[in-house]
C-alpha cells in the first residue's frame, strides 16, 4: 500500500463501517472486500473492520485503552 501512495499517488479513504450495520454493508463487502478500487471515485477504500462483530470492536477498543462511550455501546 505505501508505494501505491507515493509512488503512484493514488488516494486512499479508510472507514470504520461494518458489515452488520446493514444488508447494503453486507452485500458490499461480499462482493469488495476490504481493500478495493472505487473506480467511481477514483480512490482505494479501505474497510479494516468490516467483518468484526460488536464485540471484537468493543475487545479492541479495551485492550487498546480507548475511551468509550454510551453512543458506541448503543451501536449509534
């Protein structure tokens, strides 16, 4: 990934969306993955925790010692 964005300059957009959020979220990451080309936007998405449960996100953000709050625990 580094010599795609210096070498070849390409933009990258990293979300923290899930597929369990919803069926469209589903079916996409079905069918892209978690590293591809929108070639409707011109840039490399990035979805590194797309196929995480709630509770891998929850495992995660403890043991890396992030504040959480009621929003994230109400899945907002």
């Amino acid at each position: 990934m580094h010599n795609l964005i210096t070498e070849r300059k390409y933009d990258f957009d990293v979300a923290g969306v899930r597929a369990d959020e919803s069926r469209a979220r589903l079916n996409a990451g079905k069918r892209d993955g978690v590293f591809y080309f929108a070639s409707s936007w011109n840039l490399f998405r990035v979805n590194p925790i797309l196929f995480w449960t709630n509770s891998m996100v929850i495992d995660y953000v403890k043991e890396k010692i992030f504040l959480i709050t009621k929003y994230m625990i109400r899945n907002y």
